[in-house]
C-alpha cells in the first residue's frame, strides 16, 4: 500500500475511533445518537492524523 494509502486507512481510523469512543459509555436513558460536535471533533482528529503522517519533504 503507498502513503497515500496509509495516511487514508490511518486518517479514517481516527475519526471511527473518536465517534466509537464518543459514543460508548453512556447511561442506559441518554440519547443514543451522534452529536454535530462529535461528528465535528472526529473530523478535526482524522485532519490531523493525515497533516501529522504526511511524508518528508525530499
């Protein structure tokens, strides 16, 4: 797999990791439904991942 490929899986990853955990440990009567903030915070996460795996200048 190339970079890109890698920075992608990797990026996606993030974001997946953030809503699962955003998500898991509720109490039993909240609202069991994904936020605009969450879905707002995962994005930053995967954002960064891909600027902090990009390769090195050459």
């Amino acid at each position: 797999m190339n970079d890109r490929g890698w920075r992608t899986f990797f990026a996606v990853l993030a974001g997946v990791a953030v809503i699962y955990f955003g998500t898991t440990g509720r109490e039993p009567g909240e609202d069991g439904g994904i936020s605009g903030g969450l879905i707002v915070l995962a994005l930053l996460a995967a954002a960064l991942v891909w600027h902090l795996t990009r390769p090195a200048a050459k």
